[in-house]
C-alpha cells in the first residue's frame, strides 16, 4: 500500500500524507469491508462500489 499511496500522492490530487494515504489504503482494501457489507448486510455489489470509491475519494482529497 505504501507504493500505491506514493504513486497516488504523486498525481497531485490527493491531499493526505502518504502515510496516511496508505493507512487509508490498508483500512479500505481490508477484503472483510466487502464480506461484512455485501454478504453480511446484503449491500448489492454495485452499492458497495460506489461506497467504496466515495469514502476512499473523499477521504484521500481531505486535507489533513
């Protein structure tokens, strides 16, 4: 995740520490997210998409 935080923080469009970009990397890519949200909660795959792409985005373009 620190590589891809550091390719990510490269672009300029995020507005975190890389550190803390790959933290948030880590959390978000942890595969219990998707098991808890979409077999457990019963979120359609698409909505667990959007959610996901929404949370990390706005997450990542906060400063911090």
């Amino acid at each position: 995740m620190a590589m891809f935080a550091a390719d990510l923080t490269a672009t300029g469009e995020v507005r975190v520490s890389q550190e803390r970009a790959a933290d948030v990397l880590w959390l978000a890519q942890d595969v219990r997210n998707y098991d808890w949200l979409v077999h457990e909660r019963a979120w359609p795959v698409e909505q667990f998409e959007r959610w996901f792409v929404d949370s990390v985005a706005t997450v990542l373009g906060a400063p911090d």
